[in-house]
C-alpha cells in the first residue's frame, strides 16, 4: 500500500485565514487621557508583540479615558465603551 495511504489525515489547515492580534477595551487604560492609540503606540507600551495581520479591539472591560482608537477592527461594544468615554473609534 502507497505511503499516502498508510498515514492518517489530520484536519485541514487554511493557509488563506487571517491572525488578528486581539486585545480587550480595559487593556488600554495605560494610556493617558486625550492620547492615539493606534498598532505603533501599542508596540511601544509593550501591550502587543507583533501586528500580525492587524488588531482587533474586543469589549470586555470599562475605558474611562478619552481616546482615539485606530486599529483594524473593532467588535460593536468595543465601539460603545470607546465613544460613551468620550472617544472616538477610526478603521485603519
């Protein structure tokens, strides 16, 4: 029997499937009041590693600072804890 029907198959790996680097709204309290947030200030803090295909901003947790928020994606109540401090959220 050939050797391709010998060993199991294991799964299926999309080679086309994005790597968001994800991060919570309470994540981005280090920042002061007023600042941009945005992938190379992240990189700075030390909050993310790499960009990897872009960020992605999710809504656990409270922001009682205003800031303006630039990064790939956002999920709706990530947007809603953003405006409702005062700030304000753009889609790069």
């Amino acid at each position: 029997m050939p050797l391709q029907r010998r060993i199991p198959k294991r799964g299926f790996t999309n080679v086309f499937k994005k790597q968001w680097v994800t991060l919570n709204v309470d994540e981005l309290e280090v920042f002061n009041d007023g600042d941009v947030v945005d992938i190379q200030s992240l990189g700075v803090k030390g909050i993310i590693d790499g960009t990897g295909d872009g960020v992605k901003i999710l809504g656990r947790g409270a922001l009682t600072k205003k800031l303006t928020v630039r990064a790939n994606h956002a999920s709706s109540g990530a947007i809603e804890k953003i405006t409702g401090a005062g700030g304000q959220f753009e889609q790069i």
